[in-house]
C-alpha cells in the first residue's frame, strides 16, 4: 500500500478519534455511552475495508493496464507486419520509388492513439 494512502487512512483515524467527543453523548449524563474501545475497534474495522478496497482497486488498475498492453503489443505487431509488406512491394517496383512507410507509420500511430484513448 502506498504512503500516502497509510497516510490518509491514519488523518482519518486521527480525525475520527478527535471529534469523537463530539459525536457521543455525555457519559455523565447518559451513563450508557460506548466506550473508547468500542470506537478504537470501528476505527479499526473501517481502516480493514479501506486497505480491502484500495487493494481491489488496485487489482483493477493492473488488470486494465494489462488489457491495454496486449492491445497496444498486438496493433504494433500488425502495424510492423502492413510496413513490412509496404516495403516488400516497394522493393520491387520502379528503380528510386520509396515505399509509402512514413505515411503508414504515421497514420498507424494515429491509429494506435485512438484505439488506446477508446480502451481508457
């Protein structure tokens, strides 16, 4: 877990335990008011399904990183296999003509770009 979820998670612990007071009714008055365990234990409960849901959106994150990577690995391999071919039939064409490859690298990464920005 990251530092700065701990440290969140600990400012709202620290938050909860100080206005505390402030929430429960007067002991002296009620005489039945929970006690500072009961509350330490909430803490502790909420503090258990933050870190479980941080950590479930973690798995989320990595698995929405991974899609995307197969994607991306996936149309940079068609895109090398379509410059591949370009080059292939250049070759054999008229003596000086350069394949088309910059124009299909270009609108392949444009291309590349799209699909990316269409997966987030």
């Amino acid at each position: 877990m990251s530092p700065k979820m701990l440290f969140l998670i600990n400012i709202i612990l620290i938050l909860g335990i100080t206005f505390l007071p402030l929430t429960v009714s007067n002991p002296l008055e009620e005489g039945n008011a929970p006690s500072l365990s009961h509350f330490l234990t909430k803490m502790k409960d909420i503090r258990k399904e933050l870190e479980d849901e941080i950590h479930k959106m973690h798995k989320e994150a990595a698995a929405k990183v991974e899609k995307i990577e197969k994607a991306a690995l996936a149309n940079i391999k068609e895109m090398n296999d379509k410059i591949k071919e370009e080059v292939k039939e250049g070759v054999g064409k008229v003596k000086g003509f350069k394949p088309p490859i910059i124009g299909g690298i270009l609108n392949g990464c444009n291309e590349q770009i799209q699909h990316l920005n269409g997966l987030l």
